[in-house]
C-alpha cells in the first residue's frame, strides 16, 4: 500500500512539473502559432505553423526585416495577435510612392513582394515604436492604416516554420 502511495505521488509530481515546466516556457521563451489570414503571403502561407521566441527582444534590438508578434494597437480596434514584417525604426522615416517603400528617402529592397498600389505620406517612426507592415502589401491591416506600434506591444520573434513539414524552414 506504501509502495503504491509512493509511485502515485511520484506520478503527480513529475506531472505537476511537467505542465509547470510547458507553461514557463510557453510564457517566457517561445510558443507555437498559427497564420490565420494572407497578410504575410508570400513569406508566410495560411495555415503555416511557426515557433516565435520571446527572449531575443528581452536583451537585445528589434530589427528592421524581422516578422513579430504582437498584440494589435488600440487604434486597430481588433483584440487578437497580429503577425508582420518590421519595416522602420524609431527615428527613421517611412513612405510609399509609386509602388516603392522609402526609409529615410532610400528605396527599400523586396524584389519577392508585390508593389503597394497605393502611395502613403511620409511618417517618422517615434522612440518606442516601429512601422509594420504585412508582405501581401495590398492584402494587410497593418501601420499603414492604425500607425506606429509600440514595441511593448511586441509579444515575440517568428523563428521558424515547422507545418506543412515540406515548407519547414528557418524565418
């Protein structure tokens, strides 16, 4: 009977840890997540599965290119978790004019993406904040229309695909 008590509390426990261990890690180092619309085409597919870690942006910058998770901004007046590129900086400025992204005046470089139909005056990206915008440039809700985000909004980093297996890659 003592032996039985013994491996039934030795069960519960590694248990117990078990879905202590998952829960810390979903809530500080990474977690999976679902494309649910076509925001991001041609990067990221409906459907695809990602891991995006949160621990890259807790020592160090966001950068410019990165694909981010985030909880959407109250002038966006959804209530869900956004997935977009970053495509400026606090302190740089961002525009789009005949089909072409500017940074500071400089063309941005995405041969892969579609061309923004529409132009877009030119906004400074204040401290604290970043641009995004989705790849599906005509297809997205994004800084283009509820403006800057603030980084503490940012949840985390798309790292890798992992569904559909045959598109499994790094991000």
């Amino acid at each position: 009977m003592a032996l039985n008590l013994k491996k039934t509390t030795d069960w519960l426990l590694t248990i117990l840890l078990a879905v202590m261990l998952s829960l810390a890690i979903r809530s500080y180092v990474a977690e999976a997540r679902w494309i649910p619309s076509e925001s991001m085409l041609p990067t990221l597919r409906i459907g695809d599965r990602l891991i995006v870690e949160k621990i890259s942006y807790k020592f160090g910058a966001i950068d410019r290119g990165d694909i981010v998770v985030f909880k959407a901004p109250p002038a966006s007046h959804l209530e869900e978790v956004m997935i977009k590129r970053v495509i400026a900086l606090p302190g740089e400025t961002v525009s789009i004019k005949d089909g072409v992204v500017y940074i500071n005046g400089i063309p941005l470089e995405e041969p892969e993406l579609e061309k923004p139909r529409e132009d877009f005056n030119p906004v400074t990206v204040p401290e604290n904040s970043i641009f995004v915008m989705g790849d599906n440039r005509n297809n997205s809700f994004d800084s283009r229309f509820w403006g800057v985000l603030e980084k503490d909004l940012v949840i985390a980093k798309a790292f890798a695909r992992y569904y559909p297996l045959g598109s499994a890659s790094m991000l």
